[in-house]
C-alpha cells in the first residue's frame, strides 16, 4: 500500500512543500519529520554586542527573535537497511558548523546503515550522526532544559564516520566502537591524517534507569603539532516514579600539553538535572553544573584562572498542543574571574540570561 503526503511548513516568510512517499510493502518505511524553535534570549548585562559568549553554540544570539533550529527530515528503513538524511539551518547550525565548508554547514545528518546479521541486531553504520556523546541533543524538544548544558555545548553535538554497534535481544544493552574524522568534524582538519576512535554503551537494567559510558580518542590539529586528547564522557538517567526524575553526569578528558609530552592540561565538568512533571502539559526542571578548563583546552579565556565556572538554571513548560511547546529559563553563570561583557564593555564575573522559546514538531 502507497501513500502520498504532502507537507507544508512556514520557514522565514516562505513557503515549503515537500511531496513524500510512503511505501510500507514489504516492511519498507519512509518518512518525513520537521521541527522549528524559535526563541527570545534576554542577556541581563545587555552587551554591546548581540552574540552570547563563543562557548555558547546553542541559543546564542542575545536581544533578538530567532530561529535557533529549522529542520526537515527523511527516514527510510526496512529489515536490513536504514538511512537518514536531515537538513537545517538556524543560529545553532550557524555556530557549530561554522568550521565547515559550502552546503556541509547545512547537513545535520546523513548516514545510511546495514545490519550484518540474521539472528543478531547488528549494524554497520556510516555517514553524519547526531553524537554518540552526552545525553542532550541539539532538538530542544528532547531535552529537559532550554538551553544546552555548558558539557553539551562544549563537546561534540554531531560527528561523521564509521561505526558498528549491536543491541541485545532484550533492548538492555546496547554497544557500539566509531572511527571518527575528528572532534565534531564533517571534514578532517587539513593536514590530519589520524582517524578518531569512540565507544559507546548504554545499559538499561530497569525501565527507570539509563546508565551510558562513551569516549574519544583522537586529535582535532594536523600531523605536525598534534596533541593527543582523551575524553570520557557518563551518565545516568533515573525516573523515580512518574513525577521525578534526575540526570546525572560527569565529563573528564585530557590532552597533552605538546606534541608527544607525557604531560596533558586537564578539563572536568559535572552537572545535575532534575524534573518534576505536574501533569501531561507542565513540568519544571532545575539545573546545576560546574566547567572546569583552567588551560583553555576547550574554552579559551584570557583570564588568569582560565574558565572555571559555576551555573544553575530553572525550566517552565507548557505544552500548548501535542506537538507544541512553550518554554521559559532563567540561568546564571559565575566563574572564579571576570570573562562576562556588560552594556559598558567591562569584564564581569557573572552572566545573568532569560529565555523563551516556541517550539513545533511535525
């Protein structure tokens, strides 16, 4: 049986149709998803300049209505095939694949996947991923809070390369190992010619508890200065009971300090989530984290304790409708020095954020 669909979304003043089949013969699939999110950001220092911080990549242009994702999707599976294609635009494609060439900045996922095995769900799968990575994804909707965590803004949203990954009978367990073209890279950095690798994996002993572990081995500098970094990255997810649940994480890794020294600038970050759910449209969640770069491996400051800061945050949603939903955070960050600009373009400890956003799924 065939059926034809037709989407139509507004995009910045514009109309898109997009004409999909659906072909479920012979346990074939494909689809078609969309998903827009606008925002307002209110930057309490009111800065000269109307763009957050540079270790903000997602929501970040301050005093302005903008579109922080516009995405449209199409999925294709079948028994032993699968793909992905996915396209976007917006203020967080714009900062995080600020590095990557004409219509690569526009990819937000691509990859196409055979499974290897008949009697196991075995895969091999290669292409441009969403990060295997850290629990927050860069589709609001998905996460617990607004506004991305300073660990998920500050490692890899997306990564492109190989991988093949195996989930058990009883959806428990779930492994897989990467080759990666680097740290959140489409296209490897010109004169590097060393594949990163990655793990990933995910045990869920009860329907309430996700328990994840995944890493990076690799090098994001060409052959002639390389430093090798290191980075774990774990989490756990535990839903209490229907109203409460929690997030916890922590993220470590290493790099060295120049090209083959046995020593390395260190960075850490913990942060803790939790969410009350009042009813099937209300919930409110609260943050608190912790980054700590002092050697600006990740984020560079010219401060003298480097980045070492301290945030929390707090989350209202409303759903307007089941694909519809209204958010309101109020975020603080301090670190130990002066790295915030106010209106008079002076350094300050603190940073002071409001943001609404309007989210819609299709």
């Amino acid at each position: 049986m065939k059926k034809i669909i037709l989407l139509t979304c507004l995009m910045f003043g514009s109309t898109i149709s997009i004409f999909a089949q659906e072909d479920t013969t012979k346990n074939k699939t494909v689809s078609f998803s969309g998903y827009v999110e606008a925002y307002y950001m209110r930057d309490f220092n009111n800065p000269i300049a109307n763009t957050r911080p540079a270790f903000v990549y997602s929501h970040n242009r301050n005093n302005e209505v903008n579109i922080n994702m516009a995405l449209l999707k199409a999925t294709y599976g079948t028994e032993n095939t699968r793909a992905n294609v996915a396209l976007a635009t917006g203020t967080y494609m714009n900062a995080n694949y600020a590095a990557e060439p004409g219509v690569l900045k526009n990819i937000y996922e691509a990859n196409v996947g055979v499974r290897i095995s008949k009697k196991h769900n075995l895969w091999i799968d290669a292409g441009i991923f969403s990060s295997h990575l850290g629990f927050e994804s860069a589709i609001g909707k998905d996460n617990w809070t607004l506004t991305r965590s300073l660990f998920a803004d500050n490692s890899p949203y997306f990564e492109t390369g190989a991988k093949i990954s195996y989930t058990s009978a009883s959806g428990k367990l779930f492994l897989s190992g990467l080759v990666l073209n680097g740290w959140q890279r489409i296209q490897r950095v010109d004169g590097n010619s060393l594949p990163a690798f990655g793990h990933q994996l995910v045990y869920k002993p009860t329907d309430n508890l996700t328990i994840n572990s995944g890493s990076f081995i690799g090098s994001d500098k060409a052959d002639s200065v390389r430093q090798m970094r290191y980075f774990h990255n774990l989490y756990a997810i535990y839903q209490l009971n229907r109203q409460f649940g929690f997030t916890v994480g922590f993220d470590i890794g290493a790099e060295q300090k120049e090209k083959g020294s046995g020593s390395y600038n260190v960075w850490y970050t913990p942060v803790l989530i939790a969410r009350y759910i009042g009813s099937d449209k209300f919930s409110l969640t609260a943050r608190g984290e912790y980054y700590q770069d002092k050697k600006g491996v990740i984020i560079s400051t010219e401060a003298k304790n480097g980045f070492q800061t301290l945030g929390y945050s707090l989350n209202a949603d409303y759903s307007i409708l089941p694909n519809v939903l209204w958010r309101m955070e109020l975020r603080n960050l301090t670190n130990k020095d002066a790295i915030f600009l106010d209106r008079k373009n002076n350094l300050v400890k603190n940073s002071t954020t409001a943001v609404m956003a309007l989210a819609v799924s299709f």
